[in-house]
C-alpha cells in the first residue's frame, strides 16, 4: 500500500533510492545548492529529468551544456524547466543562483538523447471548474509532447488552482498491465503548499471495501504509490502543489482506471478528458 515520507534534511541524498524495496521502478532526490555550488550524479539504469524547483542552473550531461535551465524564484509563478538525462549518462548540476532542484529517474533500458525543456516547451493544461472543487492546473515536462524522446518516465507539476479542492479525482489507478484498459506505472509526488503551514489528505485504497491508509500530508510531504486509487484533497484556504514522478513497468503510454462508482464524474469535470490525454 502506499507510502508516506514526512519532510526531512535528506542532505542531497536520495529520498526514493534507485531499486528500493517499495517503488523500485521510481528515483527520487531532492538537491539544495548555494550559488555556485555544484553536485554530480551518474543512475545506472535510470533515465531521469532534472527539474530546478526554484533557481538556475548549467546542467552538463555527458560533456553537453545546457545553460540557466530554470526561470523561477518561486514554484507559484512562472514555468518549470528541465532536462533530460539519458540511461547511465554522467550528470553536473551547478547552481547559477540559490537553487532546489528536482531528480525524477525511471527505470530504463535504451539510452536516447538529452534535451531540455524550456518556457515554451512546457505542455500546459488546466481543467475542473471551481463548482466541482476540481480545479487544477498541470505543468507537463515529460509527457505526450516529448513522447518519442524519453522512455517510461512521465514528469508533471501539478496544482489545485484557488483555495482548497480535489485532485486525483476520481479516484482512478494503474496498477496493473490490461491492455487498452490499464497500465502499470508506479508514482512519487513531493507536496508544497502556499502558505507553507498548509495541509491535505491523501488516500490509498485498493478497492470499494477498503478503509485506508489516509494520510496527512504537509509541505515537503513524500508520497509513494505502487497499487490503488490514490485522489487527494487540500483544505480550504491553501494551495497545493505537487511534483510528479510515474514510471511505467512496460508501457510509456499511461492508461488509468477510474474507480466504477465515480468513473461517471469523468464526463462532468470539465477538460477531464484532455487531461487525461495529456498523461498518455
């Protein structure tokens, strides 16, 4: 059943390690730098997409620069930018101001070539209306737009838009390889919210029948996913934030089920079909 991490000082080590004993398809770290500071990184066996939080940085992979990738000073404005690093290719990130930045890596096996993703390249979707307390707003870094250039990693910013409200919704999962029904990808998400004393829930459940886990989710909460339905809430008066890492076991393309007794919201929710393409 899923995982909750509570927010900690991982001092620029993996909060998702690579093979780990939960989503073992899914890397996950978190890296702080001063200005002018760098770190390296080599995943064997992991393509990845590296993703400046807030700040900028020169990303170097395998000998090709890729300069002042990332634009923000704060998650809640502005685009995301990243690259893309390929299977086993070595990695410096150097901090051309203060910076967090994201490592999103998938199992892979074929290595293909580093891109970046810039301002303009970021696939924009907003969808739910206020009315159903589904309003959001997704920031694709990888996803359909760069499908013949990455593998099985899928990579989203993902908000609620105004105060409070559902995501994830309806509930739906994929956890299992069923053809033009489902696919199997396991997930990872890192939560922020605006103010930062904010908070939510996130559920886990396998079926109709079962009760939990339902977890309490704060800023800089770790989520891992690996079976189930999975929808969650942020309370009224914060805004929620939440990056977003989906592997695939076999498939590149994401196919989610909808839970049955709720899979009649998806014709209601306005955009929720384009939004859903946009995953696959």
């Amino acid at each position: 059943m899923p995982q909750h991490i509570a927010s900690f000082d991982n001092r620029n080590q993996a909060i998702v390690a690579e093979h780990n004993d939960y989503v073992p398809l899914v890397y996950f770290n978190r890296v702080r730098l001063n200005s002018g500071e760098s770190y390296d990184f080599q995943l064997s066996g992991h393509e990845c997409c590296v993703v400046p939080v807030t700040g900028s940085a020169k990303v170097t992979v395998d000998g090709e620069v890729f300069d002042k990738i990332g634009t923000r000073t704060n998650l809640w404005e502005g685009m995301p930018n990243g690259v893309y690093v390929p299977v086993d290719s070595p990695c410096q990130l150097e901090a051309l101001s203060d910076a967090e930045i994201f490592i999103a890596g998938g199992v892979y096996d074929e290595r293909l070539k580093p891109f970046a993703m810039r301002d303009d390249d970021i696939d924009l979707v907003q969808y739910g209306s206020d009315d159903t307390k589904t309003h959001r707003k997704i920031k694709h870094l990888l996803g359909q737009a760069n499908a013949e250039q990455r593998g099985r990693l899928l990579v989203s910013e993902l908000f609620t838009v105004g105060a409070g409200g559902w995501s994830g919704f309806p509930p739906h999962k994929h956890d299992t390889d069923r053809g033009d029904i489902e696919t199997r990808f396991e997930e990872v998400y890192n939560f922020r919210f605006n103010p930062g004393h904010g908070f939510g829930a996130q559920f886990g459940y396998v079926n109709e029948d079962d009760f939990g886990p339902v977890f309490h989710i704060k800023n800089d909460s770790t989520y891992m996913i690996d079976r189930g339905y999975h929808p969650c809430v942020a309370a009224p008066g914060y805004e929620m934030y939440y990056f977003t890492i989906i592997v695939g076991e076999t498939s590149k393309s994401l196919k989610q089920f909808f839970e049955p007794a709720h899979e009649y919201q998806v014709h209601t929710i306005p955009g929720i079909k384009d939004m859903i393409s946009k995953f696959k």
